[in-house]
C-alpha cells in the first residue's frame, strides 16, 4: 500500500531522467515507514488518528530543514533515531546528498505536494 500510495503521488512522467521521480517516490515512502513506525512505538506518542497528510507534512519539514541547513545528516537526525533500515534506506537516496541533489529531489516532490498538502 505505501508503494501505491507514492506512485499515486509522484507519477514517473519524464522522458529524460526518470530517477529524480524514483527518488521522490523513495522519500514518501521513507518518511510513511517512519510515521508507522512510530504509530507502533509506544514511547513515541504516536496515535493512529494522527495517521493523516497534516503529520506527513510535519514530517517532511522536520526531515528536510534541518538536512537543507546543514544541522544534521540523516544518519544522525533526531527523527530517524531508532528507525529500521528499509525507513532509513528510502529516504537515503533523496536526503543523503549534496545540498543540490537534495534540493532537486524535494522540488520534485514539492511540486505535487502544494497539490495534496
């Protein structure tokens, strides 16, 4: 289902370089094995009703300024503290850059999301 759930949200439409999309499409997924994650840990006070686009968002912005401003790298952000490989792998392609590269893949993903957010 979160497979679906990303494609649904970023279709791969280019004809020149499809991997900024498949990237994208990692980072949702990432950041979707990260709310579950903490849906099912109960020190995290993660409430399935908590489970919306609202908190998706919330997320993304917590990963992603702090990465942008260089305070932490994903390996050591306090949000992936105690996340599975597979969360971590996702998201390592989009979020485990060059400030430019990282910058890319979230406009990418920035420009579907003022569409669903």
């Amino acid at each position: 289902m979160i497979k679906q759930f990303a494609h649904m949200i970023i279709k791969v439409q280019s004809n020149t370089d499809k991997s900024w999309e498949y990237g994208s499409q990692d980072l949702i997924k990432g950041i979707l094995h990260c709310m579950l994650e903490d849906a099912v840990n109960p020190k995290k006070n993660f409430s399935f009703d908590m489970m919306t686009l609202r908190t998706f968002h919330r997320y993304y912005a917590a990963l992603i300024d702090p990465i942008l401003r260089n305070s932490y790298d994903l390996n050591s952000h306090p949000l992936m503290e105690g996340k599975s490989e597979k969360a971590k792998l996702l998201m390592f392609t989009a979020l485990h850059n060059a400030p430019n590269t990282i910058r890319t893949y979230c406009d990418v993903f920035d420009g579907v999301r003022k569409d669903w957010f």
